[in-house]
C-alpha cells in the first residue's frame, strides 16, 4: 500500500507501463498494445 503521493505516483506509473507494453489483450491477439502498434506501423509502411 502506498504511504505518500510520490510512492502511489510510482506504483501507478509502473502498472500503466506493464498494461501498455507487457500485458497480452485477447482483443489484439493474445498481444501486448506496445507490440501491436509496432506491427501495425510494419504493415503500414510495408503497404
């Protein structure tokens, strides 16, 4: 549990990064957001 501000600022910072470039979502795939996105802009740019 987080004490003061800057402690629950660094938790919560930590929790959006695993969420946004490590976490698997069904809805892409069983991939992360942050490995999506590089795949998109692959496909992208390969188009």
């Amino acid at each position: 549990m987080a004490t003061s501000f800057e402690e629950a600022e660094k938790v919560i910072s930590a929790w959006i990064k695993y969420y946004n470039e490590e976490r698997m979502h069904s809805r892409l795939g069983y991939r992360s957001p942050k490995a999506y996105h590089q795949e998109f802009c692959l496909r992208k740019n390969a188009a």
